[in-house]
C-alpha cells in the first residue's frame, strides 16, 4: 500500500511537470502581432490562452552604452520622470550589486484604483557584454497600502543588446494581471500605450 501511495505521488509530480512543459511551449509558440510602429519603437501583444490580459514586448534602439542605460534604469525615484503612468517608485532593499527589490505604484484613471507590486530585479551580465534583467514579483516586502489593489500576477525581463561601441538595443517583456475590478479592455488598451510612452520617453534621454 505504500508502495502504490509512493507511485501516485511520482506520477502527480511527473503529470504537473509534463503540464507545466506543454504550457510554457504553447506560451512560447503564441505569435506576438505587431500593434505600434513609430519613432523607432516597436510594441507587440500577444493573449495567451485563459487569460484576461495581454502581454506585451517592445523594442528600440539607443545611442548609449549598455553601463550607462544599466544605470539609468536602477534609478528607481527618477520613473517619475520618464515611465508612463508612474505614480511612485522606489528603492526598497539592495541585496547585492545584483539583486535590487523595487516598489512601484501605477496611476489609474478615475474610478479605477492605483497599482502596485514589489519587483525583484535578477541582473545577469553574459559573457558577450550584454545584460539582461529578470523581473518577478516580490510582494513580500510591502506593507499594507489601503487604497492601493496589490499586483498579484507579473513577470518579465529587460534585454540590453550592445550594437556598437556607442549604440544598444533594448527590449522590455512583461506579463502582468493588475487584478482587482478593471476591465481588461481598459487594461489591454494601456498595454500598448505605457510601453510606447515610456520608450518615447527614453529616447528623448538617449
């Protein structure tokens, strides 16, 4: 009896890995549509499948060092200043020259409630010189926000890519849920105007 009990537990673990395997290669097979072209940003959504919201990609070149754009990015208090609908933003703890934990708060139109999530930044430096900067959720660290609908669901990474000594491309992939009461018209209609904005932005800077 044993026996049977310790075989059923393998085989729910081998059936939710052999799950988990087939979701992630269908999230990977989903075709990003192009949806903004302009400026020299391009901005790209997919919906995967059983889920409300999209996600979104988008692209750009600069004319910076991959050190430098690295830099400016890790200047949390500064997203005021260039992120498209930042209503706060800051350094919450400094793990390591690695590992940085940063809060944000989204604003929201009217009568929808602010966003907000704790977002651990993984920078990994490869061998070639670029960057690329794991983003997932920390919500650990924060406190209770009355008012505030706490992000529940988020992940995504920034890519920096050098081109030349004075030349970078940059691409930004997040996947987030901003839970709560919104409509995910709403949300899918941000989807492609934060990241447009926030590059345009950018590129005033770069």
């Amino acid at each position: 009896m044993i026996l049977n009990l310790k075989n059923i537990s393998l085989n729910s673990i081998i059936f939710l890995l052999f799950t988990f395997c087939i979701q992630e290669t269908k999230a990977q097979n989903i075709e990003w549509n192009l949806a903004k072209d302009k400026n020299g940003i391009k901005v790209y959504t997919r919906k995967l499948p059983n889920a409300n919201f999209k996600d979104y990609r988008v692209e750009a070149a600069f004319n910076t060092t991959a050190d430098n754009f690295l830099s400016f990015l890790l200047d949390f208090e500064n997203y005021k200043n260039w992120f498209a609908n930042t209503e706060e933003c800051y350094l919450i703890e400094k793990k390591s020259e690695t590992e940085l934990i940063q809060y944000f708060e989204a604003h929201a139109p009217w009568p929808v409630s602010n966003r907000e999530c704790a977002t651990k930044f993984d920078i990994k430096r490869l061998d070639n010189g670029n960057i690329r900067i794991n983003l997932s959720l920390a919500n650990e660290y924060l406190q209770t926000n009355n008012g505030v609908v706490r992000i529940t669901n988020f992940s995504g990474f920034w890519e920096i890519t050098k081109i030349s000594e004075n030349k970078i491309s940059v691409v930004q992939q997040i996947a987030s849920d901003p839970g709560g009461a919104i409509p995910a018209w709403l949300a899918n209609a941000v989807v492609v105007d934060t990241p447009y904005e926030s590059f345009n932005n950018l590129k005033k800077v770069f």
